[in-house]
C-alpha cells in the first residue's frame, strides 16, 4: 500500500496553500456574483421601478 | 482544525506535490498571453461602432480575459509532457510539479465554462458563442490536432490568439464586420513571423520534443524567407486600419514606422545563413520587435478611440 492509499497527515505549509486556494475561489464567486447583480441593475435601468402594482 | 487532521487519500498530494498557490493557478493562465488578449479584445470593445454600458463592457473584457486564461491553463495540462522537455516551457506549474495535470484540466474547464456563459448571458449570445468558439479552437484544432502534426500549426492555430478583437467587438455589435475582421487579420498573419522567429532559437528544444515545427521541418533558410514573406504581406495589412477609418493619424504615423522597421529585422534574419549565433541573435531581435510591434498598434488604437470616446467625437 503507497502512501496515497494509506492516507497521509498534511503538512501546515499543504493546509495553508489549501485554505489560501478556499479564500480566493470564495472571492471569485462573490465576484461573480456582484457581476451578475451589476449587470442585472445595468440593463434592467429605469425598468426596476416600472411594474404593475 | 488541527494539525493531526487526516484527509480523504484521493486528495492527497504526490510527494512532490505540495499544492499549487494562487501564483501557481495564475500563472497556469499565461498571463503574458492575457495582457495581450485584454488589449485586442478592449481595442475590440472601444472601437466598434455603437454602444456598451460601461460594467458591461467591463464584464465582457474581463470574461474574454479568463476565457483566454481558460484556454491557457488546458493548453498546458495537454501539453504537460513536452513542456517538461522544454526549457522554455519546463518552469510552468505542471512539469514543476505544482499542480497536477488533472487539477489544471478542471480549472481550465471549469473557468471557460463561467467565462462562456457569463459574457454570453450578461452581455451577449453572439459574444459568448464566440468566446466558446475561440477556446475550442486554441484548445482542440491548435493544441490537440494541428501542434504536434504539421508545421502550419501556429499559422491555422494562429487565427485563436487573433479572435479577441472580434469577441471585443461581437459583445458592442453582436456580429461580425469588415473593420473587427481587419483586426482579426493583422494578429493572424503576424503570428508566424512571430513564433518562427521564436522557433527558430528553440530548435533543439522543439526537436528534442519532436514539435514539427517550420525550421525543424523545412530548414531555417525556408523558414527565413516565408518570415519576410509574411512581414511584407503584414505591413501594409498593419496600416490598413486607417483607411477604414479604424485608426488615426497617429496610428498611420505608428503603423508605417512599425511596419517598416519589422521588415527591416525580417530582411536582417533572411540574409543570415545558416542557424548560427548570430541567426538566433537576429531571430531573437525580431522576436522581441514581433511583441513590441503589435503592442504599439493595439495601443495607439486604444489610445485614439479613448479620445475620441471622452472628447464625444
């Protein structure tokens, strides 16, 4: 059984790079998001008021 | 969480294989290549005719850019084996062992992916459509099918680095017009000029990882002349813009100087025989003018439509 198989205990510097990579994925999503909202507001324009009430 | 956490085994890393930074990853993106894509497709974006809400815009330059980088990080995981072969190529994440080829393929999908639908649902369907045909291109016809198979492989494959301008102006208009296909042509025929100089330095590099292309497969001499040929056939092409009115006179002034310059390098590296130092010395001059030259175009573009679009011209 390879050192794969068997399970490995992480290094602190593995852990770190993990968590940094969670950090910036969780920031590209909020990113994606604000896009998304920007361009909603954007080509929705005056419209957002304009509704039947 | 605490040091003696035990995770899944599938996840683990090879023992050379410390996990990639976010470095790593953005590097996996060609980010050179991107500073490059970002200028075309904005040079796109700004000079076509019509108008684009400015976050729109924004969106569309930046989802060109990641579709660009997207394409670059799956260049990278199908080329991983001869890029570790190469000394060019041999400090990228992959063969450093960084990142795995299989983590770079997922990145790669996942980002072109998000780049294809958000610029084909936040600005246009023709854009993304676009953007998607442009990735599969680089990504299947150049990478996968023409790279390793014939010596017109950077000269078909070229046309994929040439489509941001297009994308930039798809996502104003939503089509396609002779100007934005002007632009397109320019980065299509300076594309072999470019990367044949560059091969022409890098042939035992490209011959060691059996990379057919044009100096190692018809002969540096060949090579030389089909580089001036496509030099004399890319200067008038490079000032072309101002008489469809995409550029100014500052642009004409550029493009002219530019473009006789580069057939001035081109015409030094054709008289040359023979693959000698001083051949890859000259090679390497017109390699660094090739990226110099298309650059000051873009820029001056930039520059002349950032004008006219401030002073309402």
């Amino acid at each position: 059984m390879d050192k794969q198989e068997e399970g490995e205990k992480p290094s602190a510097e593995w852990l770190r790079q993990r968590r940094l990579r969670s950090i910036a994925i969780a920031l590209m999503l909020l990113v994606l998001v604000a896009l998304f909202y920007a361009a909603t507001i954007v080509r929705m324009g005056g419209n957002v008021l304009n509704r039947a009430i | 969480m605490t040091d003696t956490t035990q995770i899944p085994s599938a996840s683990l890393p090879t023992a050379d294989l410390v996990g990639g930074t976010v470095g790593d990853y953005f590097s996996l993106m060609k980010p050179r290549v991107m500073s490059l894509v970002i200028l075309t497709a904005l040079v796109g974006i700004l000079a076509a005719p019509g108008h684009i809400h400015p976050v729109l815009g924004a969106i569309a330059l930046l989802a060109i850019a990641v579709g660009a980088g997207a394409s670059g990080a799956l260049n990278m995981w199908y080329d991983a084996d001869i890029d570790a072969r190469m000394a060019r190529t041999a400090a990228r994440p992959i063969p450093r062992g960084r990142i795995s080829a299989e983590e770079a393929f997922a990145f790669g999908t996942v980002m072109s992916v998000f780049a294809v639908l958000t610029l084909g649902l936040l600005v246009n369907y023709a854009a993304g459509a676009f953007l998607a045909f442009t990735i599969l291109f680089y990504v299947v016809v150049y990478t996968m099918w023409l790279k390793r198979r014939t010596p017109q492989n950077i000269v078909i494959g070229g046309a994929a680095g040439a489509f941001p301008p297009m994308v930039g102006w798809a996502a104003v208009t939503g089509s396609v017009s002779i100007e934005s296909l002007l632009l397109f042509l320019i980065i299509f025929v300076w594309t072999p000029p470019h990367f044949w100089a560059l091969a022409l330095y890098r042939m035992r590099d490209y011959d060691r990882v059996g990379v057919p292309m044009m100096p190692n497969v018809a002969g540096p001499a060949s090579t030389k002349k089909q580089i001036l040929l496509y030099s004399l056939a890319l200067a008038p092409l490079g000032i072309a813009p101002y008489f469809v009115g995409l550029g100014g006179l500052a642009y004409l002034a550029t493009s002219t100087v530019c473009g006789g310059i580069f057939v001035w390098y081109a015409w030094q590296l054709f008289q040359i025989a023979g693959d000698d130092r001083e051949s890859d010395a000259a090679a390497r001059r017109l390699f660094g003018f090739s990226i110099l030259y298309l650059f000051a175009l873009f820029l001056v573009l930039l520059a002349e439509h950032t004008v006219r679009i401030v002073t309402g011209g």
